[in-house]
C-alpha cells in the first residue's frame, strides 16, 4: 500500500471541505460560510465536525469539485461552556442545495442531540433542493421535519436564518422553538415574487416582514448579531426538559427596592417594559416577538437568578388592550416556558380586548380561549401580578389564580373589575342620571365613586382571588420570594 498517496488523498478531502476560493466568494458578498458560523457559535476550539466527509454517491472516489461534498456541516461544541449541537446549511458548496445525504446527516446530528439531552442551533442559508433527486430530496426534507418534530419539547431548538430559506427550509425553520431572521435574509413558503404578483405585500419574504408578522422571534442587523442573539437566547433555556441548573443572571440584591415603579403605574399609558427592567436582574431582559401583538409583551429575564418567562400587559400601546396576536404569541411562549420548567411571570395592566380587531376579523374569542387553556394546563411556577388595571374577562385570562396561578398580588394602586367605572355606571345607574339636574357632573361623580370603592384589589382579595397587596417598592422582592418558594414545584408534581 501506497501510505504517501492515501495521506495526499485525504489532504486533498480535507482542502475541498474548506475550499477557500469559494468562501472568498461568499466573504466579498459580505456572508459567512458554515465553517465561519461554527466557529462564530461555539467556544473558541470547542467545534467538533461529525459527517464532514458524506457525500451523495458515498462509493466513488469522485473529483476535485468541492461542492459533491453536501452542502450541510453538523457538528457539536461548546457555547458559553455548554454542550450545543448545529448544523449548518453552506452557501459555498453548491449555493447549500439541501439532499437526501444532507438529511441523513442532520437526522443523525438530532439523534446525538437527543441521546445526551442538548440543544440543537439550526442555520439556514440555502438556494433549495438538488431537484435531480427527485422525491428522494422530498422525502429527505419529511425525515428532518419528523426529527425536529420528535424533539421538540425535550430538547430546545433555535434556528437561525441568514440566507435564503424558501419552501420546506422554511418549513423546517419554523418547527424550531424559536427563530431568529438576519437582515438580508429571505424567509417563505412561495417564492416572494409569485406572492407579490397574487397581490401581497412587496416587502413579503424579507427579514423586516418576518420580524413584524411574528414569524420570528427576533430580527438582527447581521449575522454576528443574529448568532449572538441566539446564544443570548439560549443562556435562558435549559439543556433539556429535565435540566434544573439554569441559574445565572447579573449579580443583583435579591430584595433590591422598586419605588421607581410607583410612578410609572401611576399612568393609564405606562410603558410595561419599565417595569420588567425594574425587577429584573442587572435591568437586563430578552423580548421575543416584539414588532407582533405589541399590547402584549413576551419576553426572558432572571429575577433572583432565576430564568423567567414574562408575559405583560403594555398600556403604551393602545391603552395595553389585547388583541388576537398577542394573545396567540403569549399562548405560544407559555408553552414552551412550561415544555422547559421556566417559571411564569404576568404583570397584568389592560383595559381588556380590542375591539377593533375582532371587529376586523381577528379572532378573538379563540385565542383568548387558547391563552386561557395555556395557562390552565402549565405546571411551572406561575405569578401574577395586577399592576394597572384588569377589567373583564381580560383580569381572568391574563394568568389568574382561577386558571391555576399559584400566587397572585396587586399593587395598592390596581383597579380591578367586572366593568370599568364608565360602563358600570351606566349600566347600573343609569336611573340616577335620568333626572339629574347635571346629569355630565353627575356621572362623573358616580363613576369617580365606582372606581374609588368598586376597583379596589381588596374587593379581589376578599373573594381569594388576589393574595396579597403590595406597595410598589417591594415588587420585585414579593416575585423573587414566590418564584424561589415555587422552585420544586414542577419536579414535586410529576411524583
């Protein structure tokens, strides 16, 4: 045996994997090649490659063309000192057309994943699929879809898209968790311009478009940014379903005062994320989805170390009044705090449902029962707290304790009611208007007197639905002790 050509062999293997003339190419277009990706993901000499020499005709020695090796890298590494496996769809090899050899490499990436309970990154930049194998590339697309689909839940699964994602990439996209979109990226079902000619809206398919329609979870400059957004992501979740040791956050006095948030719920038209960065550690938080559903705000943050999801009501926008997608976007984010044990947080200020999108077609009624139906079914830690007001069936949605929230408080300030002081009244007394002499004097007299002795959150903590009344200074105090107390929780219920 020749050992001299057998070693130049495989040199040479080695030299296509990385073909440094086409990853040129791709650098003056100002994109990352796969390898880049990895190396820009992982800890600093952490990457491991698995399948780096699979190729669709496995049998032939073939040519020196780098791109008959798929246009896929899997691997697995470190990511802030955690075990994290991705691949890597690679616009330099053959624009990234995905192939039933691609797909058996990433389904064995899930499978690795999956055996040692760690997330899986998925990167997309690719032109579609080798059509020339037919439905073999079809069914390629079926199997990792089924994979992604087999995982989820167990193990988080980010996915990244920096290129174009078209058609079943698209699809295998939006299984994951969540999804991040890069500037530049193109991101549908149909090809975008056949789209436009059946009349939609010029800018569908870009990055911006996915960000505002809520297909993703959050919209980056760049690559760098959308990869750092990820890892930041990431730091929140656990490894798997059955993980316990995300604790971290900046260090901050666990019983830190909040007089600050006095003044801010003192506004009918607050702006709910003052309030998140109050009580979260270091003020620093993670929305996700926030160009979608803005009367509702979805987003991660550590309170006393520990990872939680907060769901609030935002009065900035539209006087914080819900409609049908921020609901099914706060449905979605309690399902995946509960798949993960990340405990919920809600701040409830909301004058109720918007009227104005159910009578534009939003549906309403059905994603309000959905956002219900979440709440109810969650077996994490959950606690609401009524910040502003909460009237209607909007106080009993937004996470109540007759839909299972464990502990519920409301600051001294809350106003909370069946109806709000305006249409109670006339509701109520309206006979006592009829004759008044003043009867505009007279009605806001009667509706200062409902709010004053109606709205009170001690009303709601005589019926047992709220359990305690705090003053503002000591919310983030009150939620860090209930959220440490509930910390057992899940793992006590699954005994």
């Amino acid at each position: 045996m020749d050992l001299q050509k057998r070693s130049d062999m495989l040199d040479k293997a080695k030299k296509m994997l990385s073909d440094k003339s086409e990853a040129a190419k791709i650098h003056k277009n100002g994109k990352k090649t796969a390898y880049d990706v990895m190396n820009t993901l992982f800890d600093d000499g952490t990457f491991v490659e698995i399948g780096a020499y699979v190729k669709a005709y496995a049998n032939e020695i073939g040519t020196e063309n780098p791109e008959e090796y798929e246009g896929v890298v899997c691997g697995y590494g470190a990511v802030d000192g955690r075990l994290v496996f991705a691949y890597s769809q690679d616009i330099s090899r053959n624009n990234g057309a995905f192939s039933k050899a691609a797909s058996e490499k990433v389904a064995g990436l899930y499978d690795l994943a999956l055996k040692n309970g760690a997330p899986v990154i998925s990167v997309f930049d690719s032109l579609g699929a080798k059509v020339e194998e037919g439905i073999d590339v079809l069914a390629g697309y079926g199997k990792i879809i089924k994979k992604a689909a087999s995982v989820k839940g167990k193990i988080p699964e980010i996915a990244i898209v920096l290129g174009s994602a078209g058609g079943a990439n698209a699809l295998m996209a939006s299984i994951a968790d969540l999804m991040i979109i890069s500037e530049g990226a193109s991101f549908s079902q149909t090809p975008a311009n056949v789209l436009v000619s059946e009349g939609a809206d010029k800018n569908i398919g870009t990055a911006k478009y996915a960000s505002e329609h809520g297909y993703a979870a959050s919209y980056a400059e760049n690559a760098d940014e959308a990869i750092a957004k990820a890892k930041d992501i990431l730091s929140y979740l656990p490894s798997n379903r059955l993980d316990k040791n995300v604790y971290a956050g900046d260090e901050d006095d666990v019983n830190r005062a909040t007089p600050e948030i006095a003044s801010i719920a003192a506004k009918f038209d607050y702006d709910a994320h003052d309030i998140i960065a109050s009580i979260a550690d270091g003020s620093k938080y993670t929305e996700l989805t926030p160009e979608k559903g803005k009367s509702l705000i979805t987003a991660f943050a550590f309170i006393g170390g520990i990872p939680t999801g907060i769901i609030a009501n935002n009065p900035a926008h539209k006087d914080g009044k819900i409609c049908a997608g921020g609901m099914r976007k706060a449905a979605a984010f309690i399902e995946l705090c509960d798949s993960f044990g990340i405990s919920i947080l809600s701040l409830v200020g909301t004058a109720g449902f918007d009227e104005k999108c159910e009578a534009n077609g939003g549906r309403v009624p059905k994603a309000a029962a959905k956002l219900a139906e979440s709440y109810a079914k969650a077996s994490v830690p959950v606690v609401t707290v009524n910040v502003g007001e909460a009237y209607g069936t909007a106080f009993t949605v937004m996470g109540s304790k007759s839909l299972g929230a464990d502990i519920v408080f409301a600051l001294d300030s809350a106003k909370i009611g069946v109806l709000k002081p305006s249409s109670s009244v006339a509701m109520l007394w309206s006979e006592k208007l009829a004759g008044a002499k003043a009867p505009i004097e007279k009605r806001k007299s009667l509706e200062a007197d409902y709010e004053l002795y109606m709205t009170t959150p001690i009303l709601a903590a005589n019926a047992g639905q709220i359990d305690d009344i705090i003053p503002a200074e000591q919310l983030r105090a009150r939620i860090a002790s209930a959220l440490d107390m509930l910390s057992m929780k899940s793992d006590f219920l699954k005994l």
